[in-house]
C-alpha cells in the first residue's frame, strides 16, 4: 500500500527547479554573490611580491655589516640625487644659480666662528670691536647675495617657466640656504662648475 504522504519523484523535480528571474541574479551579482565553480581558488600569482627572504638568518657581525652598506648607499644616493624637497626643474635651476657663482654665504658659517671667538670677554676690546663689523659686514654681504641670487632666480624662472606652479618665495629660500652651505657639503652636488652660464 502505497504511503500517503509519500511525494512523487516528478513532483521532488518540480519544486527543485525554480525559475531565477533578471532581478534576483542583479541583486546576487550586486551584494557580490559568486557562484561556485567545482574547483579551488587558484593562488596569487607569485609575481610582484616581495622576494622572500634569505634562508638563512644572517649573523649579528653580518647584519651590521648590511646595515652599513645600506647607509652608505643610501647616503651615496642623497648626495647624488637629492630628496623630495630637491625635485623638479624649478629647483635644479636654483641650484644652478647658486653653483655657478662664488657666494658669501660660503664664509658665513666661518666668520660666524671667528667672531664666535672674538667676541669673548677675555679678549682686549679692539679685537672684540673688530669682530662685530666683521659680523656686520659678514651679515649685509649674506643680504645683498641673496637678494641678487632671488631676483636672478625670479628673472629665469618666469623666462623659462611661465606656467610654473612653484612659489617664488620657496625658490629663494631654498636657493639661499644652498647658498650659505660650503660648495663640498651641498646635497645634491653641483651639476655646474663656478663661472658656467645658466
């Protein structure tokens, strides 16, 4: 005797198929439904990533010595290349101006230690006079340097650069801290030698 509330196989079908209207696939597709697909994810491809590290953990003699080098490079690099402040075609014309022309700014930091000296309470007072018109001078020959070196980097870049979006006074800053730097120490190096044209 058949069971009653046995269901027909057709009918287990029936109710298994049902329809997915263009609706409900946008919604799924929307809320970020991915169907499955019968088989594994597959890996990200190794290209692009890190290089994995050496196998071998270094030594602390080893380590420091990488250190070093990376520093040294790194230096090597700066001085080269200079960093983010150094970028641009505005601010390698600056450089230029100052690189090719003798400023006073170079003897500023070493007037700045004679009258540091001079100036001592143990020194007689002609010495100590002299120290401060050395600083006076050393001061007003820094202000005229840099107010020629600003109006030769206003005159060029507007000549070269007339749609620059760099502002001037961030030109003439950058320019006259250059400027009081010794020529040996200036990061980036010179491009120009003393006396080239710009």
């Amino acid at each position: 005797m058949p069971s009653l509330f046995r269901r027909k196989p057709t009918d287990l079908v029936e109710d298994s198929v049902t329809t997915v209207t263009t609706d409900e696939e946008s919604a799924r597709a929307r809320r970020g439904y991915t169907p499955a697909k019968g088989r594994e994810t597959p890996k990200r491809p190794v290209a692009g990533r890190r290089p994995a590290g050496p196998a071998k953990p270094l030594s602390k003699e080893e380590a420091r010595e990488r250190r070093r080098q990376l520093r040294t490079e790194s230096a090597a690099e700066f001085r080269r290349e200079g960093g983010p402040r150094d970028r641009g075609p505005e601010r390698l014309l600056a450089r230029n101006v100052v690189d090719s022309r003798r400023t006073v700014g170079t003897w500023f930091f070493g007037g700045a230690l004679i009258v540091l000296l001079g100036s001592n309470q143990a020194m007689p007072p002609v010495v100590r006079l002299l120290s401060n018109i050395l600083w006076g001078a050393l001061a007003l020959g820094v202000l005229i340097d840099s107010v020629l070196i600003s109006r030769k980097i206003k005159k060029l870049v507007r000549e070269r650069f007339p749609k620059t979006d760099q502002r001037l006074g961030s030109l003439y800053l950058y320019a006259i801290m250059r400027s009081i730097t010794f020529r040996r120490m200036r990061a980036p190096e010179p491009r120009v030698n003393i006396g080239d044209p710009v």
